[in-house]
C-alpha cells in the first residue's frame, strides 16, 4: 500500500512535465497593432494569417509575423474575401 502511494506521488508531481513541450499557441500574448498608411513594416516570415478564403467583400484580417531580428509581431488590416459574390 505504502509503494502505491509513493508511486502516485511521483506520477502526478511530474504530470506536468508532459505538458512542458506542448508550445503556446505563435504570437500568444504578442499585442495586435492596427496598420495605417506609412507604417514601416520589417517581414522576414509570415508565421500565420486570418484564413479569409470563404469571406465576402472587405474582411479584418490579422498577421503574425517575425521580423529580420527574430521578434514576433500581430498587425491588423483589411482585406478583399476570396469569394467573389457575382452571378454569373
């Protein structure tokens, strides 16, 4: 009885340590900027976007990036939906 105990003790004291290699989710807790006219942008890679492909007309879209020194950043902007809504 007393081994079982001992045992589920370090079981669960190192529960956690499973989860450590889990990564957060890119740009968790990076603040999201709203771009505007002359902003400067530095984009070495484009990690993630708003997937907009099933919108119509004029939609927010959001971009994490990491710039040239390895930073991540969000930027906020708008962008044409890939469905066009003509009848045709």
């Amino acid at each position: 009885m007393k081994t079982t105990a001992i045992l589920s003790a370090v079981i669960a004291s190192l529960s956690p340590l499973a989860f450590a290699d889990q990564a957060a989710p890119v740009g968790a807790g990076v603040p999201v900027v709203d771009y505007h006219y002359g902003l400067h942008l530095d984009i070495a890679q484009v990690l993630q976007r708003t997937d907009n492909s099933a919108k119509t007309g004029v939609v927010e879209t959001v971009m994490t990036y990491r710039d040239s020194q390895g930073e991540v950043h969000k930027l906020r902007y708008l962008e044409l939906g890939g469905q066009s809504n003509q009848n045709g």
